[in-house]
C-alpha cells in the first residue's frame, strides 16, 4: 500500500501561509515605528508652579511687607513627546522678567542639562534670586481691596538645546527658545488651576 503524504504536506502549506501572512502583517508595523523613530520633536515645556513669597498677603501681619525675601520658587514640567526616541538636554537657562510686555529682566538661573528618556516627564523645581522688583508696589497691586483677581505679570524664559536619540545615535542639535507670562495673585502663588505653557519666545 503506497505511503499517503497529502496530509502532511497540507499541514506543513498551512504553516507557511499563516507564516507568510503574520510577516506580510508585521513588516508595515515594523516600517511605521522605523519611520517614527527618525522624528525630531522639541519638548513640551510648562510652568507647573511659581511662588513670591513676597506677594503673599496672608503670610504677612499688617503693613509689614516681607519685600527682604527677593527670591521666587518655580517648578518648571519638561516633557518628551516622541515614543521612540530620548532627549539629551543642555544646559537649561533660565531669566526672570516682571511687568508687562516687554518688561524687565529681573534675575537668571542656570541648571545643568540631562538625558530624558521617550514619553517621560520631568521636574526641574528650583529657587532663583531678583533684583529690581519694585515689591512694595507689586505688594500693593495684589492687595487692592482683598481682591483675589488682582494680580502682577512675571515672565519666565527659557533657552536651551536638545538632540534626540535615534537608536545608537544622536541626531542634530535643536534650539529651543521658549516663554511664557506667569501671574501672580495675593497668595503669592501662580493663578489659575493650569500650568502655564511656554511658548516660543517671538510670540510674546
């Protein structure tokens, strides 16, 4: 009786095609994430947090202005958008202004860059010396009537470069020039329940 291997080959054909058929899948994906990889995107910058200690109305008794604290505590968010790649970061550099557009530059701060990996986020919460904040009438303008919608304008600016990393290396370096108006109230603390966004600099 001859030896029937129909079966056998019917079995290995059908491998091969459910084989065949996953690649034909996969290879579009793999494709996909191989292009993504190349992308260049600078990150997502935000003011989470901003304190005066000097504009805070409730920690001061009477007309006693704490206008001896000059400094300012910040909590700036720096977060990396792109799946596939990390973020090398230079030095980050920091200037304060206060008033209105375009006001004036009242302090800078340098903080040493770091290595971001792909869709992480980080904290950079650090405390910055002024100079030339005329606290008394910035004092006075939060104070108004114990009105809680009074407040004043600082400016946060950022400037720094990044170059994101493709695999084993790392792609060209990228400017970024960023900032963003902060408002004060009568705590001493930023207004509003959101982070301030900082955005290219050229658009204030």
């Amino acid at each position: 009786m001859p030896y029937d291997n129909d079966g056998g080959s019917n079995i290995w054909c059908a491998a091969v095609c459910e084989l065949t058929v996953r690649w034909l899948l996969l290879i579009p994906v793999l494709f996909i994430c191989f292009c993504l990889s190349f992308q260049n995107h600078k990150p997502l910058c935000h003011v989470v947090d901003f304190y005066a200690p000097a504009l805070d109305t409730y920690s001061i008794n009477n007309n006693n202005y704490n206008i001896n604290n000059t400094f300012v505590f910040f909590d700036l968010k720096l977060e990396n958008v792109m799946p596939f790649n990390g973020l090398l970061y230079g030095d980050l550099n920091l200037t304060f202004s206060y008033g209105d557009p375009p006001g004036r530059k009242i302090g800078s701060l340098g903080l040493p860059g770091f290595y971001q990996r792909m869709r992480k986020t980080a904290h950079r919460r650090d405390v910055a010396n002024t100079r030339g904040v005329p606290w008394a009438d910035a004092f006075a303008s939060v104070s108004k009537n114990g009105s809680s919608s009074s407040v004043v304008v600082f400016r946060v600016d950022l400037e720094t470069e990044v170059r994101s990393k493709c695999y084993f290396w790392y792609m060209k370096k990228q400017r970024v020039m960023v900032g963003g108006d902060v408002r004060v109230g009568n705590t001493g603390v930023q207004v509003g329940d959101v982070a301030v966004l900082l955005k290219s600099a050229a658009a204030r």
